[in-house]
C-alpha cells in the first residue's frame, strides 16, 4: 500500500469520527459550549398525575359521609 494513501484514508476517518463527536455533544451543550440547565428549548413536559380516586372509592366515600350526616342529623335532634 501507498503511504499517503494510507495517512490520506487515516485524515478521512479522523475528520468522520470529529464531526460524529461534534453531532454527539451538540446534542448534549449549547451552541455557546455551556451545559444546557433544565428542560431543552420548545419541549413541553406535562406534570405527572397523581393517583386518583376509582368509581368504587368514590361510592364508598359517598356512602360514609351520608351515614356521617345522618348521624349528625340525629345527636341535633
């Protein structure tokens, strides 16, 4: 093989490998070079539900607090 055929072949990878590197950090800092902090720009992150009450959770609460009512009802009486 030809030297510079080789270090020709060896300059062509290292400028491929630079500018996959270059594309991996970009991702990763901002075009300034600083870290990005918090969220990227444009993203919309919704807030996570928190768990609710089910239908039968619910009846159950219902029924509670008219037996509760009920009984306040009677001890005015």
């Amino acid at each position: 093989m030809d030297l510079e055929k080789v270090v020709s072949d060896l300059t062509k990878e290292r400028d491929r490998l630079s500018g996959v590197i270059k594309a991996l950090l970009g991702a990763a800092l901002s075009p300034d070079g600083n870290k990005r902090v918090g969220r990227p720009m444009g993203s919309t992150t919704k807030r996570k539900k928190r768990g609710g009450i089910t239908p039968e959770g619910r009846r159950r609460l219902s029924l509670a607090m008219k037996k509760r009512w009920a009984e306040g009802k009677m001890k005015r009486k």
